[in-house]
C-alpha cells in the first residue's frame, strides 16, 4: 500500500481479446513498478474459467515466458480469482484495490452498451491484442459500431494502441481505420506499456470534432434510455468530487462492512454508525452461513446478478484472506435438493433451463450426491461446487478491519461509533443531519468535529449517507415506504455427532445444514414474516429439525440432529417482494407520487406519452441519501458487489454491473416499473 498510489488518479484501460492473460500481468507488474493505480477492462467474446487458465499458464510455452518476465506471484493470484464462464462483468481487486480489471465475456458489442458513461471515469487506452487482428476474427465480433461504444466509453483524446510488429498488416490496417473513424488517436510508434504514465503528453483533442460529437449523441442517447434509475446532476452532492469529507454508513453489517471497505480502496473517508456494541451483531451474527448464487430456468437478469455477486463475495474473502485476516469457511460445495412434488419439479426446471457452467452447477446423481456429502442422501441434486459456507459476522469485521488497514497507509480515516443508534435523518442545507435518541457511548475512535457532545441528542453532520442498517432500512422518514419486508429467522447451532460428524458440504433442501465448525452445525432457519417477539421460540427450535426429516426421510443421520439443548440465534432479514438487493439513491416516494397526479401526467397516465416521460427523466431522489439493504438470506452472495457498485456510484467510478441490472437493484424500481409499463400506482 502506497501513499503516493493513493495521489495518482487510476489509469483507465480497454482490451479486446483475454489472450494467455500475459498482457493482464505485464500491465499488473507495470501498476506497481510506476505505483500507479490501473483499472483494466477486457472484452473477449470466449469465455474462459479458472481451471481451464491454470492449465493454459502451465504449458511450457507459458511458464518460460511467466518465469523470465517474473511474473509467478500474479500468475498463481490470477488463477486463484474465480474466474467463471459467464456471462457479464468479473470484477478483480488486487493490491489492496490498486490494480482492477473487469472481465467481460460473452459479445463484445452487447457488453459495451451495458456499461454505464461516466465522464469523470473514461477510457484513456485501448489496446486489441494480436490475435484480435486476423480477417476471422474481424469478420465476426469487430465492427463500426463496437469501436463507436468504445468511444463512448472513452475521453475524447483517448489513444488506440496497435503493435509494431502488426500494423503493416491488412487486418490490423482494417481495425486502426476503425479506430480512426470512431476519433482514437492512433498510437502505432510503440504500443509501448509504459505510455500510461505519460498521460498529459498526448494530444488534447483528436484531429475531427464529428466523432466528438458523435460520441456526445451516443453518451445522450444512451443516458436518456436509462435516465429513470440514474442519478441526474442536481441529485449528487457537488462538493464529493474533491472533498474529503466522510461518508457516514448507518449500520453495521455485512452490507455496511463491504461498503466501507469499497469506498476506502476508492480514496473516500467513512464513519460507521452502529446501534450495538459490536459489529455484524444483528442478521449477520451467525455462525455460518451458506453462500451459493440464486439461478432461475431462463438464467434472466437477477441470475446473472448472483452469479456475479457470489463469485465477488469468493474473491473478497480471498483478498481478506491474503492480507491475513482470519474468516472460518469452507468452500466444500452445496447440494441442493428438492422436498416434495413441487421443490423437485422447480429444481429441475433449474437444472435443465440453462447449459450451466460446470464451476457454478451441475446435476449429480444420488450416488454422486452421497460422495460429495460423506453421508446418504440417496437424492439426485444439484451441486454448486465453488459454493461453500463462511462466518458472516467474521467476513463483516474482517472487511472493516482491511479497510481501516488500507486508510491508515493512505491517510483517510475510517471511524467507528458503537452504540450509536440514529433515530432521525432531516436535511440542514446541503448536508444530512444525523440524529441520535440518547447520549451514546462506546465510540471508537473519538468523536468527530462535528457532533454535540453536551447535549442529551447527539447529532452528526455529513453530505453523503448510506442507510444499510438491515432491519431497521424502514424506520426514517425518507426510507418508511421502501418495499421490503422484515422476516425473522432462528438459525439453531447442534452438536456435531453421530453421522453429522461426516458431512462435508452444505445440504439445501427445506431448510439447510452445514457441516461441522467448532463442533457444531447449524440447520434452519425460520422464516416469519413481519415478527414482533426475537426471544428464542422453541417451536421454530423443533421445526428446524423436523425440515432435515421432512427432506430426508428414513435415513438414519437425521436422528442425529440434536436441538435440545436449546442453543439458537434470531435474527431479522428483510426481504424485497423479487428477492433482489436494494442499492441506490433513496427515492423521494412523495414527489414521484405527486408529479404522478399533477398536470398533465394525470391526463395520460396509461398511454406511450407517459411512459416516455418517466423513462426519460431521471425519477425523484432524495439528494445525498442512499440504500443499501434488502438482502434477504443470502447477503454473503449478494451484499459485498451490491455494496462496490454502490460504492462506484458514490465515487463517481464505472459499477461493475450492467444498466439493467443497476436498474433493477435500484430502490425505486417497485413504483418505477408500473409507470414505465403504463399501470397505475394506484392499483
């Protein structure tokens, strides 16, 4: 970690083509010998996953290049970052979030357009790697348009790299013209690594303003089809881009954990509000939790969400992991099953819907299923086996022990206020006041400038808010009508005995069992909507028990689940009606409500005019106040990337997930896909 890489802005890159990944690591040796933050983008239309590139790099071929440019350490992290053959963007976080690159796979010109124009945040390089340049694969994945979204992407005095030893091909001629027509600055002289830390000596503009303005049109084009989910310029505060005022987190969690720790790898000072005496103390303080992505029969656009996310989560465990945190888990694999007529029929309209990816899930046989699990399940399944369990209150800390890590070599600041509970939220000018409902204590570090600590109401002032406060997301004025839903759970911990001793991958049926952790399991959990009481309910204590029977009747391991002892944690998980997270700026319910009866919406609610007008106009927000939360059971898949998109946001950055998919993680997709599909609010 390095102060000076903390004052030099990233350098942005685009790649097309993944190649033998030899250039991702040159470029990765280069970040650190120049101490230069890179984020690196790469586009190749054939996929590849971990497995298959730790057997490329293994040849010799390879291996003599790896050994002779030295490259073995990023090599073995390379082959160890979880890289999957799906769909959509992967994003990878090395050197404590000095080197970045996100990998697309799939159609080149699909994933461009998916990708988010942020003007502070453009391209300065792109580069296509030799191979790219042949007739075939010219003719079948580049074309004007590509290079037109590449522009898009880009600043407008952004260069295009084409090698020495390609240029006087014809095929390499075909994609600098290319190049040329889309405004690239064509750089063929050197196709040197080292220009990236010799930014400021290009030109400033390129040679033709039409392809400025062109790309202008498309940037517009592009922001006005999606300008109901993304924050128009009077909705950001405007001092962020240069201040170093704290953002504040309310809350403590999994979700406010992996936000601070995003935001401090992107430069942002934090202070994290809990209402406990620790962190992680409310739904994640279990013991274990199992972590494995959500798929549907279609793969539709929330699968491709938790594939990316689950995959995210892995690798930030990873780097936790290589900076020397602890964090209980076991990637050992999860069965999933069904447990009646109709759980077995859904399943299999899982398994057979989509080819899936042998490192995201596969159907197993009931031998197979038995293998994996050390015990006798006797049921076909399918198996998730990168999927795993960890220790969500552990993951929690950990992050926001790294990241307090990382800000004290970068001099930013991550603050900590245990007991502090924040009642109210009212807006003083520009800035957030936070309130709290007593005299709080247990703060750590000390106070910041700005709170009162004479009065008996403690109050906190910030530009910029996140409320990821799990169970309580609903209780501010400004937060009350978001629709999620509380839904208790009590997870029940048994001891490991019998048979159970055995077990060695998490079962998911009704209800689900981890292998053993400090000689326990847990099996759960409840799910009770809207609860009032979170004592321990020995009712739900038995039903935990009675799942695993109802799943696997008649085999003898069951009779080994022991909950008599009573040993048990309830939690409450709030839960969205299509079981997505919540990530964006909060929503003003009120004014979207309003404008949706005044004059002349209200004449023509139902017809194209009004669905145009609010798909074409960014929705009403509450400046400077964001959502985080709703993550249901599975927050260990779905929280950590749901919180570095957000984090991008704040910054100013590129997210790492598509406009769809931020638009259907965005708080205010409920109200805003009636009116956008002509229906009433009303209704």
């Amino acid at each position: 970690m390095s102060n000076k890489a903390n004052s030099t802005k990233s350098c942005l890159i685009g790649q097309i083509g993944f190649g033998n990944a030899m250039e991702i690591m040159l470029l990765w040796q280069l970040s650190q010998q120049l101490k230069r933050p890179v984020r690196l983008s790469v586009f190749d239309p054939y996929s590849i996953n971990s497995i298959e590139l730790g057997q490329f790099l293994a040849m010799p071929q390879n291996q003599a290049t790896i050994n002779s440019q030295h490259l073995a350490e990023f090599s073995q992290q390379l082959q160890t970052a979880c890289i999957a053959n799906i769909q959509g963007c992967q994003r990878l976080i090395f050197d404590h979030g000095q080197f970045i690159v996100d990998i697309y796979f799939g159609d080149i010109e699909h994933n461009l357009k998916g990708i988010q124009s942020v003007e502070a945040d453009a391209v300065e390089y792109w580069h296509c790697l030799p191979h790219t340049t042949s007739t075939e694969y010219i003719d079948h994945h580049i074309s004007e348009k590509l290079f037109w979204q590449m522009g898009r992407l880009s600043k407008d005095n952004a260069c295009f790299y084409a090698y020495p030893q390609e240029i006087d091909r014809v095929e390499s001629s075909a994609i600098t013209v290319l190049a040329s027509q889309s405004g690239f600055i064509i750089n063929a002289q050197s196709g040197n690594r080292d220009d990236i830390s010799n930014t400021s000596e290009r030109s400033s503009t390129p040679d033709c303003d039409i392809p400025a303005a062109e790309r202008k049109a498309l940037r517009y084009s592009h922001q006005r089809q999606y300008a109901y989910c993304l924050p128009s310029a009077s909705a950001q505060p405007t001092n962020t881009s240069t201040s170093k005022e704290s953002v504040a987190i309310i809350g403590g969690g999994i979700a406010a954990a992996h936000l601070a720790l995003s935001l401090v790898e992107k430069g942002k000072n934090v202070t994290i509000y809990c209402k406990d005496s620790m962190l992680a103390d409310g739904a994640s303080g279990n013991k274990q939790g199992a972590i494995y992505p959500l798929l549907t029969p279609d793969n539709n656009l929330m699968s491709q969400y938790f594939q990316q996310a689950f995959l995210f989560s892995r690798r930030r465990l990873k780097q936790l992991e290589n900076a020397g945190y602890a964090v209980e888990h076991q990637f050992c694999g999860v069965l999933q099953t069904g447990f009646d007529e109709r759980s077995d029929a859904r399943l299999t309209k899982i398994i057979q819907g989509q080819a899936w990816p042998s490192e995201v899930a596969a159907q197993v046989s009931p031998s197979e299923a038995n293998m994996l699990a050390g015990i006798t399940i006797d049921k076909p399944a399918f198996y998730y086996p990168w999927a795993g369990w960890i220790c969500p209150h552990q993951f929690a800390q950990s992050a926001v022990d790294y990241a307090q890590a990382i800000a004290k070599n970068r001099g930013l600041t991550v603050e900590i206020r245990l007991n502090t509970p924040i009642s109210e939220l009212t807006r003083q000018g520009t800035l957030w006041q936070l309130n709290t409902t007593e005299q709080t204590s247990g703060l750590h570090p000390k106070s910041p400038p700005n709170s009162n600590k004479n009065s008996a109401v403690q109050s906190f002032l910030h530009s910029e808010v996140v409320v990821a406060s799990g169970a309580q997301l609903t209780e501010y004025q400004q937060t009350k009508q978001l629709q999620v839903t509380g839904f208790r759970g009590q997870v029940s911990h048994i001891p490991s005995k019998g048979q159970l001793t055995k077990l060695n991958s998490v079962i998911c049926a009704h209800g689900y069992l981890t292998p053993e952790n400090n000689q326990h399991h847990c099996v759960g959990a409840s799910y009770v909507k809207s609860p009032d009481d979170l004592r321990f309910c020995p009712t739900e204590q038995q039903e935990n028990a009675q799942k695993m029977h109802h799943s696997f009747p008649q085999r003898d391991w069951v009779s080994d689940i022991d909950v008599s002892d009573n040993n048990a944690r309830v939690g409450v998980r709030m839960v969205t009606r299509d079981h997505c997270p919540m990530m964006g700026l909060a929503p003003d319910i009120d004014a979207i409500l309003n404008q949706y009866n005044t004059e002349p919406l209200d004449q023509h609610q139902l017809t194209v005019a009004s669905r145009d007008f609010w798909r074409h106009h960014s929705a009403p927000v509450y400046s400077g106040l964001y959502v985080l939360g709703g993550l249901g059971s599975r927050g260990l898949s779905s929280g950590p990337l749901a919180a570095e998109a957000l984090a991008a946001m704040i910054c100013h950055q590129t997210p790492p997930i598509s406009y769809d998919m931020f638009a259907m993680l965005n708080p205010n997709r409920m109200w805003l896909r009636k009116l956008l599909k002509g229906k009433s609010l009303l209704s």
